[in-house]
C-alpha cells in the first residue's frame, strides 16, 4: 500500500501533501525536521491520509491534491475539523 497524506503546520497553518509507503515512518520524519521541506514549520499535525494499491495511483492522487480543486476537496473533506 502507498499513503496520500495531508499535514498542516500548527506554525502557519499551511498545508503540505505528500506520499509514502510507511506513513508512521513519514509522519515521525517530518515532524523531527528531518524533511527539508517541513522542518521550518513544525510541529505538525497529520489531518487526511488516503490509501492507494500502487505508487502511480498515489502519485496521481497527490498531484491532484496539490491542485486548486484538490485543495478545495481538502478543506471541504476535514471543513468540521478545521472549524472546530
């Protein structure tokens, strides 16, 4: 299995979208700033992941998620969250 994951940065709010094959393993990376990409925005908090069976179909699914129309999915999906 290969995991789409959505994080949010408790810093700025902002979200970043990503895939992997070990999503724990990811999760802990990112939030010990050992990813280059989130380690100025940490801590995070992971609020959507998706499962894939393959790593072409989770690759499609985040580059659509890193969309405008993925975005809007994203924050209607988790909007009860993001609300409180």
């Amino acid at each position: 299995m290969f995991y789409v994951y959505v994080l949010q940065s408790k810093q700025d709010n902002k979200f970043y979208t990503g895939y992997t094959k070990n999503l724990k393993l990811r999760f802990d990376g990112h939030n010990k700033g050992r990813v280059q990409s989130t380690k100025n925005r940490l801590p995070l908090k992971l609020i959507y992941y998706e499962a894939c069976l393959n790593q072409q179909d989770a690759t499609h699914r985040e580059k659509y998620l890193k969309t405008y129309y993925g975005k809007a999915f994203i924050k209607k999906r988790v909007k009860s969250y993001l609300t409180g």
